[in-house]
C-alpha cells in the first residue's frame, strides 16, 4: 500500500468521524431544543389567553354640584354595571375593552356653603361608557396552574362616554341639555353654542384581583374618569338674564336656568347675564367602584393534568 492510500484511507477515516460527531450533536442540539420548546409552548399558550366577566358596583361624580367641583358627596352615589372582555398578554400586562353603565346625580340642598343651597340647581344623569384600557400587573398573576394567584393591578385608558342631564320639575324628569339653560343657541351669545351629549374621558385607576381557580378570578377596582366636558350636571359657565332666555329658549328653559326662587315660592329671579353660575376652570370627573369576577378561557384539561401532576404520589398503606 502506497503513501498515497494511506493518506485517503486515513482522510476517509476522520470524514466519518467528522460526520457521525456532527450527527450526535445535531441530535442533543435537537432533543435540547425540543425539550425547551415543549416545556415553553404550554407557558407561552397559557400566558396569552382571553379573558370575560361582570362588574357590580357603584357610581359618583365631581362637578358643579358636587359641593362645587371640589369633594364626592357620598349621598349621590348610584348603582353602576359593566362587562368586559381582556387580553391577557403575559404575567404583567393585559388590553381590556370595556362596557359599563352607571349614573349620577348632584344637588346643591347636600352642599355645605349656603350660597351654593340657595343656587338650588340639582341633576341626574346615567351614563354609557365604552373604553379601551391598558391593565398593569404589578407582582405579575398567572392563573394557569394557579402559579400566581393574586397581584394590585393599575389601569389606564381612553373611552367615550355618552350622557344625558335631566332635572325634576313640577314632578317630572326634563332633559336638560335641548333646552339651553346657559343661552345655548341665542343669536346675540354665538359663542354659547350647545354641548355634545358625548365627551371623551381618561379612565384610571387601581385594582385587586385573585384567582380562585385556574378559570375563575375575583376583584375590586376604583377607578376615576377625567372627562372633556364641564357639563355632566348641565351646569358650567354664567348665566342669562331671565327675561332674554324666556324670550330666546322658552319658558321651560328660563325656569330651569335659575331656579333660586323655587326656595322662597316667589317669582323667577333674574340676575344680570354673566352671573356665575357654575365653575367653568374644572371639567366634571366621575368615579366607578366595583367588584369584578371574570372567567379564564384556558384549557382546563391540560391544567387539571398540571395539577395532578404536582401532586405526591405513593403506595397505600
């Protein structure tokens, strides 16, 4: 046998060698990466799923005639409701769409400050609100597996809320707002222009939830609304003399403008146009407080498999 045999022999030898090494690590590469992604894909799964439940709770607001914009009047607080449905997109953060339904409600008799009793405007209000909110987990919540059971959470988001200010007279509710009882629509005050029925508003707020099991969660939130508009309660800048408001909106209009005369049973009273009336710096707030419960849409076999296997197993005895 020649050198030259020799050398390919021993070339073809070490190819070999070279092919099944690559092959061997090709395949602990393969069964390493195989078992990460097995041990990762239920997590990541999991991690990521959808959420829905029901809010019961109830409503406030500050405004106008909330002690004058500065302080919740416990008194007017109202029932509220909601759903939701939720995103979950890991341990920390959520995307939540929302529904809720609640009301308020103000009066200046609740007010502390007797110049404000005796503005003796009042107002209620429901209120549907459809909002879209970013929800942060602050010690991260994990349902599956029951791994991270409970975590304070905040929120916040955007959401459009429509309203509808009505005041009792004479024994009968009266939508206020197509009335214009601050000269909305008087050709001599074009600046007065009447107000939309819809504003946008800021949800925010704080929450806690627990999970009972795998699917189902409890909760408490409190949330506030900033909104965009002073007039929730129909009350936000001065007023217009009575008689020009008789003349331009009507009767109805000019009773529900200035109401301070209902007190004493007289006539109307008309004060010079551009009175305050209400506190234009502050647009209204409203508060919802509730308690949650929701489901986990989850693949409760899979889960109920993770549990069992947690469990200590052993002979009977």
């Amino acid at each position: 046998m020649t050198l030259f045999h020799i050398t390919n022999v021993i070339r073809s030898t070490l190819q070999k060698f070279d092919l099944i090494f690559a092959q061997i690590l090709n395949k602990e590469i393969m069964k390493r990466f195989l078992f990460v992604f097995l041990t990762l894909l239920p997590l990541s799964i999991f991690a990521q799923h959808f959420e829905a439940g029901i809010m019961v709770g109830a409503s406030n607001y500050i405004g106008d005639l909330a002690r004058n914009s500065r302080k919740v009047y416990v008194k007017e607080t109202r029932p509220a409701f909601g759903a939701f449905g939720k995103y979950n997109v890991n341990d920390y953060v959520a995307v939540r769409l929302s529904g809720n339904y609640a009301s308020i409600a103000g009066a200046d008799e609740n007010a502390d400050d007797e110049q404000i009793v005796s503005r003796n405007l009042s107002f209620k209000s429901t209120l549907l609100e459809f909002g879209i909110s970013g929800e942060f987990n602050l010690s991260g919540y994990q349902p599956y597996g029951l791994s991270k059971v409970f975590s304070p959470y905040l929120f916040v988001g955007l959401a459009a809320t429509m309203f509808n200010p009505k005041a009792k007279y004479n024994d009968e509710w009266v939508a206020l707002q197509p009335l214009g009882t601050e000269g909305q629509g008087l050709s001599q005050y074009p600046e007065r222009q009447a107000y939309s029925k819809t504003t946008l508003s800021i949800p925010f707020g704080i929450g806690f939830k627990y999970a009972l099991t795998d699917q189902l969660n409890l909760g408490i939130e409190l949330g506030a609304r900033r909104t965009f508009s002073d007039y929730l309660d129909d009350v936000s800048g001065t007023y217009v003399e009575y008689s020009e408001l008789l003349a331009g909106n009507g009767e109805l209009a000019a009773a529900l403008g200035n109401r301070t005369g209902e007190l004493s049973g007289g006539d109307p009273i008309s004060v010079p146009t551009g009175t305050v009336r209400g506190d234009d710096a502050r647009n209204d707030w409203y508060f919802i407080f509730g308690v949650t419960a929701s489901y986990n849409f989850l693949d409760n076999g899979l889960m109920g498999s993770r549990r069992r296997s947690k469990r200590k197993v052993g002979c009977k005895t």
